[in-house]
C-alpha cells in the first residue's frame, strides 16, 4: 500500500436508444474491473487498494450520479437495470473484464452473470442480496432505525469502523448534503428490491458461467453468512469464503483480508 489516493475520473455510456446515462467512476490503472456498490458513492477503503493493480470502473447507479438525479425513472424494473448496464458494459468495452458486486450490487452483477454469461471473466459478490429463506430473512435495512443500522452492517457497531461510516461530516452543510444523496441512492436501491429482494434469481444462478467467489463476512446481521451457501450450490464450481471479525461490510471492517481474497482469486 502507498497510503495514496488514486485519484477519480468519470466515463460515460448512452444507452437506451439514448434515453440513459450510465456513469462510471473510474480510479486506478491496469486491466480493467468493474465494481458494483451497494448504493451510493460512499468511500471505501477496498478501491485504494484494488486501483494498485486494477482500472476499476464503479458503477453508478441510476439516480446517483452527479447532476443526474431523476435517471431511475428512465428504468421501470430489475430487468431494465440489467439490460441497461450490460449494454454501458458492451459501449465501453468492459465486457470480459473481472466483476466484483457488494449487496444489492451483488445481486446486479450476479444477475448480468447469468443473463449473459460472458460478461465477466471471473465474479466476486460479496454478500450478495436476491435469494430469500423465510427461517433467516434479510434484515429490512431500508426501514431500519437510523441508530439501528450500525448494528445490521457491522461486527463491532461501536467500534471506530461503524463509528466513522455513521458520523456526519463536521460541516453542516456538507452534512445535509451527505445524508440527502445517502437516502436518496436507498430510494433508488428499493426501486429494484424492496420490500422482499428476491426476483427469482434463485431460479436464474446456474447459468453463471464465470468463477465465482462468494465471499462473508461471519457476523454478517443484515444477510446471514447461511445464504453463501445457498448461493454456492447453485453456481457451479463456486468457492466460499468467510472473513472473521466483519458483518455486511468486509471491505471496511477488514479491508486487507478482503484485499487479499479477492486478489488471490484474481490473479
């Protein structure tokens, strides 16, 4: 690690017969990775590291991109998303390059993988949504208290991790600013997922052509660590891994051991 920022830019692809902006904040150099967030642009410290060796290409989701708030109501489903990315995917030639999808990003890569099974040469998904056991259901974080949320997305919800992922900016401004685009991008997210995230991609998993790492953090509250295996019998030859001492959010709480799976199975 440098301890240096890599610094950010931005690319674009018209899709939709033009109607959509699918944007892309790209950081880092090397082969191209594609990056699926859970929602918004939050930081995270797992894309510093990943840009050493990557030319990583984060998704924005439709509604979160700058300036371009009203894009999701250019999609009417999951199924538009999905066609909508993979085709900014085709028109920046990213097809073919590695994946890594976080929750509801998760959910969406995993969804492009089997839509089209060539898009990704190898996937990560990190405690990817979209499957639902009635004995174990997903937490419903959309309707969470905000003083609650801590504790569904980390191990140690009072530890400095959490503490820092929750606290506002000192700004008022700024911190007015921050929670707006943070509850706006929920918004977005829920118009694909809520109230139950399951749209059948039980039914849909086998067609995942590309090796898959599903990778858990084993205090995960808000997606319990029995859905890795839930998705590891249905995409063959996938591989499960665990990362002690996290909850939802491995690439936070434990960003080197996150790295470092996730680059070993990339290389």
């Amino acid at each position: 690690m440098t301890g240096q920022k890599a610094a950010v830019e931005r690319r674009e692809a018209r899709v939709c017969a033009g109607r959509l902006r699918i944007g892309f904040r790209v950081v880092g150099s090397g082969p191209g990775l594609v990056y699926f967030q859970a929602g918004g642009p939050a930081p995270c410290p797992l894309l510093d590291r990943l840009a050493e060796d990557f030319t990583v290409h984060v998704l924005e989701l439709p509604g979160t991109s700058p300036g371009d708030p009203y894009a999701v109501r250019e999609l009417d489903g999951l199924w538009d998303l999905v066609l909508a990315c993979e085709e900014a995917l085709r028109a920046l030639e990213l097809t073919g390059a590695p994946a890594i999808g976080h929750g509801f990003g998760g959910m969406l890569a995993a969804e492009i993988a089997a839509c089209y099974p060539e898009a990704f040469a190898k996937l990560v998904l990190v405690a990817p949504l979209g499957l639902w056991l009635d004995e174990t259901p997903v937490a419903d974080w959309m309707a969470a208290a905000p003083t609650e949320l801590p504790r569904l997305l980390f191990a140690d919800p009072e530890g400095p991790v959490a503490r820092a992922a929750v606290t506002p900016p000192d700004d008022p401004e700024a911190a007015i600013t921050a929670a707006s685009a943070s509850l706006w991008a929920t918004g977005c997210v829920a118009k694909f997922i809520w109230p139950i995230p399951d749209r059948g991609l039980a039914g849909r998993l086998h067609r995942i052509a590309a090796p898959t790492l599903l990778l858990w953090g084993e205090q995960d509250r808000l997606n319990p660590v029995v859905y890795a295996e839930e998705f590891a019998r249905r995409i063959a030859g996938s591989v499960v891994k665990t990362i002690p001492e996290c909850g939802h959010m491995p690439q936070w709480e434990q960003p080197a051991d996150t790295h470092h799976a996730i680059a070993d199975f990339l290389s």
